[in-house]
DNA sequence: ACCTGAACACCGTTCAAGT
DNA sequence: ACCTGAACACCGTTCAAGT
C-alpha cells in the first residue's frame, strides 16, 4: 500500500519538527529515554538523517531547552518590578513543570542558549527599570541563580523523577518510614508540622507551590529592602 | 616477576576503596570519565570485580556521594543559630568546590542517602534550637533548597564544567563577545558591573565566594526576621 | 550530491562456563 | 563457591558504500 507509506513519512523531518518530537518525547517517556536512535525511530526516520538538522545530541538537548524556555510568559508591562519579576518567575515554574526533565538538562549544560540569555536580559531589564543600580543588580541576578527559571531547587524532588507515565502518574507522597523517624527525628518532627491547618494537604508531603512562593517571596523582600537601603557592593549599610 | 604483580594487585577490594577511587577519578579526569569499566582498571582489577561490593552503578553515585558529604564539617557548639547554620553551609560549599561533579550527581539522584539525611537533620536541630518553630523550619529548609549544602545554583557555573585537567584549570573568565554584548546589553551592563572597586577582581568575571554569601545572607536575613516575628504559615504578620 | 547501512568505540549488566 | 570472560542490549557518531 505506497499510499499508507506515503503518509506514515508526513511532513518532511525539519530542526523544528525535531525539536518538538524530542520534547515530547522526553515529557512522556523520560528523559532517559531520548536517545538519537529512539528520537529517529519516534519520527519514522533513520537515526542518521537527524544529524542533517542538528550537529550532535548537545545540540539538540541546546535546542530542548530554547522550546521550553520561549513557553515562558512574556514581560507584562506597567507592573512595579516586583509583581513583574515574580509573575514571570512563576511563570516559568509553570513551564518546567510540564517539562520535568528540564532543569537538570539545563544545568548539565553549561553554556546559555540565547533563548535563556534573552530571557535572563529581559529579567535584568526589569530590575533596572525598577531603579536598581546595575552593580545591586548583578548581585540580586547571582541570589536568585537558577530559581529565576523557576527551579524549585530541591535537595530532592518528587516531581523531577523521570517515571515513564509521566502526567499520569499521581504519586502519593511515601510517609517516611518509622525507622528513619526514629534515626532522625528532627526531619521527622518537620515532616509532620507541614500545613497542618490546610484542608487541601493531608499533613504528610509538601505544598510544592507554597514552598516555591515562600522563597521566592523571601528573596524579593530582602531585595526590595537592599534597594530601598541603596546597597553597594563597597558600602553595606545595615 | 611474580612480587611486581604482587604488589599491583596491592590491598584487596573493598566497597571503601572502590568508592575512594571513584572519587578520585571523578574529581580528576571529571565525571563523564567515571564508567564502571574505567574505575575497574584504575584498581587493577576485572569490571565484573566491583559488582561484589556495589549492586550497580546507581550505588556507586550514591557511596561517592556519601564520602563527599562526610567531608563537611560537624556543627560547632555554643554557637548561635545563624552563624553555626553559615559556617556549616560554607564549609559544605568548600568540600563542593574540591569535588565538582558533586552538585549534578546529587541533584540526578533522587533519593536521600544517609549521609545526607544526617546532614539536613542536624541542620533542622540547629535552627529548632534555636528557636524556631517546627513549622518555620520546615519553611526554611525548603527555602534553603540545595543551597543547604554548598550548591551555587548558578545557572551557567564554570566551576562544574567537567574538564580533563581538574584543578589545574584557571579556565580565565571569558569576555563576553561584542555581538552578545550587542544584542544583550543589560547583561553586558551588569557584567562589567561586578565588584569594579575589588582589586583582586580585574572587572569581567565575577567572585564566587561573594556572590555565594551575598544570597546565603540574603536568606539568613531573612530567615532571622521571620523568627523574631513569630511567623506562622497560618498567619503571616507582616 | 545526497542519503544511509554498517561499523566503531564505547556503555552497564547478565549469564554461563571455568576454576 | 567464587570468579570472570564473553555476550547482550544498548549508546553517539564516523565513514564509506550505494543511489
């Protein structure tokens, strides 16, 4: 049946198209689970003919990375820098969301892609705007490191696990086991003070997004005060 | 010459040695170096050998990760709670940087190994002893994300780049090429910004040690505020 | 000129054969 | 019983042969 052949073939392979499969590929399966060959395969296509459009894996992990980062919410305008930086900060938490892999492929790169550096000029922007010195500025920019992508920077988190189900996987966050409470009872004591007076959390787990927004907040208060103090980096007034 | 070959095969195999070869080789010819295979013939010895002592590879990251976090110092008593939690994390941060690899492997493990464990709960008791409530502590360490144990969090560290020649890199601070300068003229701004008046700094590129302590204080600031406020997660004073 | 199958140099790990 | 060589099922990428 050439038809069928015909069809199965679509739309003829592009960096763009590339892109977009390796994403959603990554999203569904994992990202353990992109690889060229797999990626080929996924696209109906020989392993050989990706590397027409994209010079080798770092590349394509390069070109993940600018997809997700152009997902983030543009600047809104007339908003003070603070509801501003925070908007967009929380937007990008949104994205990384969706796209669990890709904080660690993110900071297992280490060159910036230009999307990321357009988004990180756009951040400095706002700052600047809200009458930030450019040296309190690069300060303030190195505070938030990878938080202003939207990086919840856990020690360990659940939602980066890279399970194959993806979405569909709810994950009923494990109780910690009674002999690790015994062993450590500090982070056991803690484990249990979580939101206990809210409805919608059952005592064990955390609040993912209340913890995020606690730091963030945390971080831009103090901001906010080093700027109203006219910090330097030669003169700290306290 | 049967004792030369003796004294090859040296000490016999043990999950200790394995796991202080491990980091050896990571620290010095970088983490991507590290294949089951390699580390076998850096002790002399056949790949199938290490599967006595470590179930598999993901165990040995877990081992490595173990003898780097043992290498951070114990609290220091009579001390109060602010200073004691920053020399702890800026001694985690100095055992960080003699092993680069570190912060990656942590964050790609997803599982808390007991070392670590250890560590975060010690670093609870310091902040429950000194005050705080078990709720605000949970708060506060999950604000504290990874930077609880040294991590930068940088977006783009060049200090976790996984060169060959390890520490004997001074990997000199790259200008930023003009036509970035050109197209990201905030980040050009702020890039020339850093510390100007620092002597020890030529201008381009930025001091780590500051940028770590200036959000690490950033935080405990904050942190500090929040306790002498009573704060609650029920009740927010502000 | 373009495309692509086979090949190369690696992986982590299983397994059966050897001692 | 222990140890280990060969094998398996993968990688990313090169390269030469085919169209």
């Amino acid at each position: 049946m050439p038809e069928q052949a015909e069809t199965l073939r679509r739309t003829p392979l592009s960096r763009d198209r590339i892109l977009r499969a390796a994403v959603a590929l990554a999203d569904g399966a994992g990202i353990e689970s992109l690889s060229m060959r797999n990626l080929a395969q996924e696209l109906g296509v020989v392993p050989m003919a990706l590397y027409k459009h994209v010079a080798n894996k770092d590349e394509l992990l390069d070109g993940m990375i600018d997809v997700v980062v152009g997902e983030i919410d543009p600047p809104e305008p007339d908003v003070d820098w603070k509801n501003a930086v925070r908007r967009r900060i929380l937007s990008a938490r949104q994205v990384l969301r969706r796209h669990p892999w890709a904080p660690l492929a993110i900071e297992s790169r280490n060159m910036a892609t230009p999307a990321i550096l357009a988004y990180l000029n756009s951040m400095v922007g706002t700052f600047r705007a809200g009458g930030f010195s450019a040296d309190l500025a690069h300060h303030v920019m190195h505070a938030m490191g990878s938080r202003i992508l939207g990086f919840s920077q856990e020690l360990f988190d659940a939602s980066r696990r890279a399970g194959r189900s993806g979405a569909t996987d709810p994950e009923p966050p494990a109780p910690l086991p009674p002999e690790i409470a015994a062993r450590f009872p500090h982070l056991a004591e803690i484990a249990m003070a979580a939101s206990h007076d809210d409805a919608s959390v059952v005592g064990q787990g955390c609040d993912d997004q209340f913890e995020f927004e606690f730091a963030l907040d945390l971080l831009l208060d103090g901001i906010e005060r080093l700027r109203q103090q006219g910090w330097t980096s030669s003169h700290r007034p306290r």
